[in-house]
C-alpha cells in the first residue's frame, strides 16, 4: 500500500509560513534550499515553496492544496498556538496566515494511523 509522506504547497513568504508552521505545529526544519523549506512531523514532510515559482509558467495562477489536517494531544492548546502565530479560526475552523484551511484533531482521521 502507498504511503503519503510528502505534500508540497505554494505561499508568498516561506520564512513566514515556516515559523508558523514551526511553532504552531512543532514542525522541524529537514530541509533547506534558495528557495524552498521542507519541515517534518517525522512521518510526513510538508515543502513551502514560493508562489513567485510559478509566475510565466503554465502553472501561474496555481491552485493550491485544499487543505492540511494534523492531529495533535490538546486542541484548546494548538488552536491558542495558532492565532499566536498569526492564523486565524471562527465556527471551528481554523486558517493559516495565508488563508490554507488547517483542521485541527484530537483523533485520527478514518483510515489513518
């Protein structure tokens, strides 16, 4: 059976995208290029890569991943992270700085481990 480990999505400011994820989410830095930035929950790894990447390809105007799903010990304490870190939520949804929907979940979605 395949196994997700590797999602990549496009964001205007890396560096900012990646200290929210850092500290939101307790992400760790792996990676590291000119460009990019690739951070671990040690199972699965998520690339931020800048938006300007796409700019006079056939991929401007991309459309990016819907949204990411993390499951963490205590929801009250990450959503607190979350709006600290400059992500906002309302009606039990929660956003990352640059509008990526985040669900936030004390249980494993069907199918996961």
């Amino acid at each position: 059976m395949a196994k997700l480990r590797h999602i990549s999505i496009a964001v205007p400011d890396v560096e900012a995208a990646a200290l929210f994820y850092q500290n939101t989410f307790d992400l760790e830095c792996v990676h590291k290029t000119e460009r990019s930035i690739w951070l671990s929950d040690g199972t699965v790894n998520l690339t931020l890569t800048p938006t300007e990447n796409f700019k006079g390809t056939d991929k401007e105007g991309f459309v990016g991943i819907d949204h990411l799903g993390f499951v963490v010990d205590d929801k009250e304490d990450t959503g607190r992270k979350l709006v600290e870190n400059g992500g906002r939520a309302a009606d039990g949804r929660c956003w990352d700085p640059n509008g990526i929907m985040v669900n936030v979940n004390d249980k494993y979605w069907l199918g996961s481990k």
